[in-house]
C-alpha cells in the first residue's frame, strides 16, 4: 500500500512541477493544485504509524486503543485541503481578472510595466 | 494562568471582523483600527518588558498541556518581532489615514492590515510548527487582498507572481511539517528539538531542514528564490509597500531563526556554508538590481533583498553572536525600510510619479522631507549615529570572531554599493534640477511626513542608545539557541515525552 502510495505522490509532484514550469499561466495553476494533492496524499502516509506502531492517541486509562487510525494527519489534512481550497479560488479570481486586464495567458508576456 | 498570550490575536481579529460590518462608518472603521493597533503596540511593548525580566512566557490553548495542545510561546525573539510588527502597523495605519484615497476602504483596506497583523502575530507567537504553517496562510491571505487592492495592471501582474511562488513555498513547508510529523510524530516545536536530539536517521533530518530552508527562504526572499518581491514590492500604494517592506520577509526570516536556531540546531551547524553563501549570494544579486532600477520604490525593494542576505549571513554564522546581530540588523532595517517606503511615498506624491528619471528639486522644495531622507539614508548605509552601523558592526564582528573572514570582508563591500544604490535615489529624487516643472503641484501635507520622522528618530535612538539594544539581542541570541530552555518553558522540566493528559 505504502509503494503505491508513494509512487502516486512521485506522480502527482512530477506532474505538478511540470506545469508549474510551463508558461501558460492557467497551468500554472492546475501545477499549484497537483501539488497540494500530493502534499496532502503524502501528510496521510506520514500517519500510517509505520514508525512509530500506534497513532498518537491514549484512552482515559493511559492505554492505546487497537485498530485505530492516526487523527492527527486526518485534521492536518482537513486544514491543508481547506486552505488550499481558498487559496485555488483566490488565484483563479485573481487570474481571471489579469486575464481581462492583460487579455493574455502567457506569463512572460505579463511584464509588471504598462 | 492567565491567557493573555492571546489578547494581541484576539483584538486584532475581532476589530477586523467589526471593522468589516460596520465598513459604511469610515470614522468608526477607522477608530476601531488604529485602537486596536494600538492596543497591540502596547500590550507588546509590556510583553517584551515582561519576558526580558521574567523569561519565556506560555499560555497552553483550553489548558491542554503542551504536546498535547497548542503552545503560545513568547520569548525575546518573538517579543522583540511582535513589539516591532505593532509599532510599524501602528505607524503604517497613521500614514494610510494621512494618504490613502479614500476608494480603498471600501476594498476593506483596514480590516486587511488587521488581519494582517493577526497572522503575523500569531506566527511571532506559536509555538507549533503546523501552526506557524496556519499563521502564514493568514498572513499569505491577507496580503494578497493587500497587493492586488485597487486591480491596476502592473499590480494583478505581479500580484500573480507573487501569489503562485508563495503558495510554491507554503507548499515545501507543508511537505516539511508532514515529514517531520512522520519522522518525530509531534509538531510542537519544543518537542519536536527534544526528539531530533538523540536521532536514529540523521539524513531524512537535513532533507527536512533543506525543504525548511526553501520554504522559509522564499518567504525572506533569498536568493535564488527573491523574483517575487520586485515584481510586487512597488505596484501597490506607498502604505502597503510600506508595510509589506517591514513585514513580509521578516516572517520569513523569523521563522528560519526559530526553526533553525531553536527547533533543529544540528541541521543549522550541517547547513551553515549553504546558509552562507546563499546569503553571499543574495546580498550580491539584490544590489545589482538596485543599481539598475529607475524606479524609486523598485530600488528600495531590491536593497530589502540585498539586507536579508546579511541577516542570513548572521544565521549562518550559527553562534549566538551570529544570531543575535542578525536580530539586531533585522530590527533596525525594519524600522529604516518603513521609514524609507514612507518618505518614497512623500516623494512621489509630491513629484506625481515614482521614476527618478522625471523626479527631481525636492531638497530645495520639500527640506524636511530631505533632511529626513537623509537621517535614513545614512541609517541603511550604516553610518553612525544611525541604528545601521551597529547592526553591522555586531554582524561583522561575529564573523570575524568566528574566523569567517571572505563572507564578512564580502559585506562590507556589498555595504558600499547599497550606499551607491541608495546615493543615487539621492542624487537623481533630492539633488537633481527638477525635470518637470513641479510650481503648479500641490504642497506636501507636513502631518505625512510624521510617521517616517518617528521612525527615523527611533532609528537614531537606536544608535545613541546602542548598549541597552545590543545587550537585549544578545540575550535574544542565547535565548534562541537555548533549547533546553525552550522545552523547559513550553513543557516543564521533565521535558515533553513526560507530560501525560491530566483528566479534567
């Protein structure tokens, strides 16, 4: 489980890279996306409890409870999904309203002068 | 326990909430912002007074003990930050009264610079590392509100810029967290020091701190990751220019101080010479580009890039004493680089445009303004009695203490050409016939120049009084690399591995 995981994660952050470098700036912005998921996918391996056996949780008497999965990476992946979420629509505004302005897609023709 | 460590976020955020339904009464948005800035400049001010006397202070969040919760921890490092973040809003929201076109506050200009401040503060301030994580969105999200206000050209092209290579940071912090959780599983910063001690894999560590480095080092803008900045730095009005110039790297530069000097003090000894030549790099690059721009805000941007190579150099000298002048010369060019944005901004008020190539008169026309341009000048150049001198000195005598003679002897001459770049702004704004005929404009509102005039005297304050200032930061130095110390104040004694959930 864990290999296919991580070979998704390699994928996502390959793919994610990729776009970023291209000059087109709407993906630009699905490169940002690809990369968020891949964060995400790659909080929720660190949670797995490979290295340390048990997730970080005790009941009222101290003891660690079986069968369950870590909360913590959960919640950590709850904030990240939600910023990354605002932040997404945020940019696509943003990109949106320079598109208008500038009427181009191509970063390096949106030289800050003019 | 009183949980006053969350009064300087508390304020600011419900005033912004506030300011945010009540926007129709500009007189009351207004009020409540500047109290509630200047709620924060004092309660931090009392802060900073409180932990130099007293050391750290703590609060856990809902008294959940700390690698359990939350942990607020405040100590130099972080009071000094906050104290300066709240002065230089405080300042900044007197200039936007004094400035700003009043279109802007129905864009929510003010319950923006709160917000702000909140997220800030609240990074100054955590003493989690996902945490911090959250801080910067706040901050991130607010200053992209704040770049792009107004929706001209020049700033939704480079307010892109700026978005999309911050997210590309958040990101590299994002996958460090992650990792860190995997590697440590916490993410209270204090027990997080406590586990990497004594560590089974030393080189998952450094690939960790390397992202760190990344991260943070885009958000301080070094070198090679600086590109956003000037292409944002200048596009807003002065105010927000201003305030981005005292903030913004800041952050970054606070968070590689704490997590480097506080959190993995190994990784900073295994990274030193890329710390070092990075900032080499950085002081180099950015004042090359100073020396090439027309454009007086676009050249004060790239001096601030030029800056944070020196402060990455202190940290890079990993020492105390390293640490302690970086803290200093970050505090003076703070305060100087506000100063400077602010006094720019005068200018191009007067002049009707921000290219030196048609500014020109303005030390016979504006004398206050120059004579205050001036003071600063020599502030950044470094020329005593200014606070720039010591901050160099202290950095050039830790470097030289410490055998690193190529990266100081470096400074200094980087330090000449920031003053060419900064003479220029001089020759070409103060000094220089005036181009276009400037009688038919209208006179420059002395209460604008207030602001700046107090920094500048701070500035000067800072020289004259240099002892007091030098002895706090050196103890901020000790203080950063002290984690024990650290883990003490946010744990207990016993450290973090022995706090057990108490049953409520």
């Amino acid at each position: 489980m864990i290999l296919i995981l991580a070979i998704t994660i390699g994928c996502l952050f390959a793919g994610g890279f990729y776009l970023i470098l291209r000059r087109s700036l709407v993906k630009l912005i699905l490169g940002l996306i690809l990369l968020s998921h891949g964060v995400n996918l790659l909080i929720f391996t660190m949670g797995d409890g490979v290295r340390r056996g048990a997730p970080p949780i005790v009941d009222k008497n101290g003891v660690a409870p079986i069968n369950v999965a870590d909360p913590v990476v959960q919640a950590l992946i709850l904030t990240a999904i939600v910023i990354s979420f605002g932040l997404t629509a945020f940019i696509l505004t943003l990109a949106y309203r320079a598109n208008q302005v500038t009427g181009s897609d191509d970063l390096d023709s949106m030289q800050g002068e003019g | 326990m009183v949980n006053h460590l969350f009064l300087p976020l508390v304020v600011p955020l419900i005033s912004a909430a506030l300011s945010v339904m009540l926007g129709r009464w500009r007189l009351l948005t207004r009020t409540l912002t500047l109290g509630a800035s200047l709620f924060n400049l004092g309660y931090s001010g009392w802060l900073l007074w409180l932990v130099s006397s007293a050391g750290r202070q703590v609060t856990q969040a809902s008294a959940w003990a700390a690698p359990f919760g939350i942990a607020l921890v405040a100590d130099l490092l972080g009071a000094v930050m906050l104290f300066l973040a709240a002065l230089l809003m405080f300042c900044t929201i007197i200039y936007s009264l004094l400035s700003m076109e009043p279109e802007y506050e129905q864009f929510f200009y003010y319950p923006l610079l709160l917000l702000l401040l909140l997220g800030v503060s609240g990074a100054f301030l955590t003493g989690d590392l996902f945490n911090l994580y959250v801080w910067f969105e706040v901050l991130l999200m607010s200053s992209f509100g704040l770049v792009t206000i107004g929706g001209s050209r020049a700033q939704l092209t480079g307010g892109l810029k700026y978005v999309a290579l911050n997210l590309i940071g958040s990101t590299m912090f994002l996958i460090g967290s992650g990792l860190i959780y995997g590697l440590a599983g916490t993410l209270n910063m204090a027990h997080i020091g406590e586990r990497l001690i004594t560590q089974s894999e030393p080189g998952l560590t450094t690939v960790i701190a390397t992202l760190f480095l990344f991260a943070f080092g885009s958000k301080a803008a070094l070198a090679p990751l600086f590109f956003w900045l000037p292409e944002s730095y200048h596009t807003p009005p002065p105010a927000v220019s201003a305030i981005f110039s005292a903030l913004m790297t800041k952050v970054g530069v606070y968070a590689l101080y704490r997590v480097f000097g506080t959190v993995l003090p190994g990784e900073l000894v295994r990274l030193a010479p890329l710390i070092l030549v990075l900032g080499g790099t950085t002081m180099v690059l950015g004042v090359f580009g100073a020396l090439n721009q027309t454009e007086i805000r676009r050249v004060l941007s790239f001096t601030i890039i030029s800056e944070i190579g020196f402060v990455a150099m202190g940290l890079g000298f990993a020492s105390a004493a390293g640490l302690a002048a970086g803290l200093l010369f970050t505090a003076h060019m703070m305060i100087v680089k506000t100063a400077l944005f602010f006094l720019a901004g005068a200018a191009e008020q007067v002049c009707g445009t921000g290219d030196m190539r048609r500014m020109g008169g303005l030390a016979r026309r504006e004398p206050a303004l120059a004579t205050l341009w001036f003071l600063a000048m020599i502030a950044l150049a470094g020329i005593p009695p200014m606070s720039g001198f010591f901050g160099k000195l202290a950095l050039l005598q830790a470097g030289v203490s410490q055998g690193h003679y190529l990266i100081s002897g470096w400074a200094v001459l980087v330090s000449l050409f920031i003053f060419l770049a900064i003479l220029k702004i001089w020759h070409e704004v103060f000094w220089k016939k005036p181009v276009e005929d400037l009688s038919q404009r209208p006179r420059l509102a002395p209460a604008l120049l207030i602001p700046g005039a107090l920094l500048v005297i701070l500035s000067l304050v800072i020289g004259i009084g240099a002892g007091p200032v030098a002895e706090l930061s050196t103890q901020a130095g000790t203080q950063i690399l002290d984690l024990p110390g650290y883990i003490e104040a946010t744990c207990g004694p016993a450290g973090c591995d022995a706090v057990t959930l108490r049953s409520h």
